[in-house]
C-alpha cells in the first residue's frame, strides 16, 4: 500500500497533468471554430471545381483523345501507386493520424495483393515511424510541415508542384490522397481520393452529353489550365479538412483526459484520506494504549 507521501506526490502529479489536458482543450476549442469554418467554406468550391474538370474530361474522353494533357489520359499504365498521406507534426489528438494512416495501409496492402508497386509521399511526420515500420523503404518523399501553423494554399500548391513533377517524370503512375474529413469534434472521416490522374465518375459521360455547353477556347487547353490547379486544390481542401478533424479530435481527447483526470485525483484522494485516517486512528490507540500501561 502507497504511503501518505506517495499519495500525496501521484494527487500533485495528476493535478498538474490535468491542467495541460485542459490548458490544450481549451486551445483546441478555440481553434476548431475557425478551422471548421475554412474546411466547411472550401467544399462547394473544390467539389464544383472537380466536378467541371471531369465533365469536361469526360468530353475528351469521350472523344478521340489526342492532345489530352498526361494529368487527364495517365502513363497507359497502372504499375507503381503513389500514396499520400496527409497527417499532423503534433500529438495529443486521440486516434486521429493513426485512423489516416490505417486507411493508407490497407490500402497498400490491397494494392501490393494486385501486384502493384507502392510509394508513400508523407505531408507531416506524425504518420513516418508507422509507415516506415511496415512498409520499410516505400517512403520516397516528406513535406516538411513543422513550421506551419495554418494550412494555407501556398503549401498546397507547393505539394501539387512537387507531385506533378514527379508524375511526368514517371516516378509513378497513380496517385491516391489519404486525410480525415471533418465531421464533428466527436467524428472525423478517414477518406481516400485519387487525384492523379483525374477520376473520371460513370455518370460524368451522361450529364455531359445533357448539358449544351460550348467552350472557347477549347476543352484541352482549358483542362490544360484546370488540371493543375485542381490538384492544388484538392490537396488545399485535404489540408484544411485535416485541420479542423485535428483540432476536433483534440478537443475531445483532452476533454477525455481531463475528466479521467479528474475522477483519478477524486480516488487517490479518497485513498489518501483513508489512509490518513487509519494512521491517525493508529496513533491514538498506541497513546490510549500507554497511557493505560502507566
């Protein structure tokens, strides 16, 4: 059994560990609203924005082909997938890197099943010693994120710059972008999108051929435009996705670690003055008892 001095020390120990906990919770806090608000204001843009390059890619495709930009008609291979993986530099956020990087992972696995080759581009550290661990030697690149406090658009357009060139380099033939899509501060969705080459949906080939809509100038140079900075923005909204799940799986992890700490300093309190009360109540029968013997 504890002594009254190691009590005391643990009830010390656990006080000051759940004044970071809360310390951070309310950071958190504070931070998710805005972070929510830029994830939530990206959506329509991006989706819309994707949705015009694959009608537009679907026009092309439908067609003959010629001209089209290697972003849109791929490397006419389908051997080496390059996985990114989008995480944070910090802890302290429950099981949100580790749900991302467990989507990346099963789908690598089901990749390297299929006979293909896999690559891992990390956007943060967070998710490398696990990654590294399983798929030692698979990792042939890192965005260094440390020092960025806010995701902003110029890390997004850097990443798509470094992809794209290494895209037309033949370094790979597909890439796949792994993140959390935000939901609430009490669920964040992991999401797998294939960014290059552009997806193109089944239903893109219908609602093209229902809209009349003539372009000057033409469908390839304008997906010649759009292409990349698709890529770009795709990669922003992940950014800002991830970042408002971060702070929302912050949030509620601290607050998590907060109350445990609570009801932790609650029983070693308890214990603390049963054991007090014992060894008070121990003395006053030793006093009792030699006051008797005199």
């Amino acid at each position: 059994m504890a002594s009254l001095k190691e009590l005391k020390i643990r009830i010390g120990s656990v006080k000051s560990t759940q004044k970071i906990t809360k310390a951070k919770q309310m950071v958190a806090a504070a931070k998710l609203r805005k972070a929510q608000a830029a994830a939530e204001a990206a959506r329509p843009y991006s989706s819309r924005l994707e949705a015009v390059v694959a009608s537009l890619a679907s026009k092309i495709a439908g067609g003959s082909g010629e001209g089209a930009s290697p972003l849109l008609a791929g490397t006419g291979k389908d051997d080496v997938h390059l996985l990114v993986v989008a995480n944070s530099d910090r802890g302290l956020a429950g099981a949100f890197n580790a749900n991302i990087v467990k989507a990346a992972r099963a789908k690598a696995d089901e990749l390297i099943q299929q006979g293909k080759t896999v690559r891992f581009y990390l956007i943060g550290r967070k998710g490398r010693p696990v990654i590294n661990r399983t798929f030692p030697g698979m990792i042939v690149a890192q965005y260094d994120t440390t020092g960025v406090k806010e995701p902003g658009y110029s890390q997004a357009e850097a990443i798509a710059h470094e992809l794209t060139d290494m895209y037309l380099n033949g370094k790979f033939d597909v890439a796949h972008l792994f993140f959390s899509r935000f939901k609430s501060a009490l669920a964040q969705i992991p999401t797998e999108q294939q960014i290059i080459p552009v997806k193109i949906p089944e239903d893109a080939d219908r609602n093209a051929i229902a809209a009349t809509v003539e372009y000057e100038p033409s469908e390839e140079a304008i997906l010649d435009d759009l292409l990349p900075r698709n890529i770009t923005v795709q990669i922003f909204k992940a950014l800002l996705e991830n970042n408002a799940s971060e702070q929302g799986a912050s949030m509620t992890a601290m607050d998590n670690a907060t109350r445990n700490a609570g009801d932790l300093i609650n029983k070693l309190t308890i214990q603390y003055n049963r054991s007090r009360q014992a060894a008070i109540t121990t003395e006053l029968v030793e006093i009792i008892s030699g006051a008797e013997a005199l």
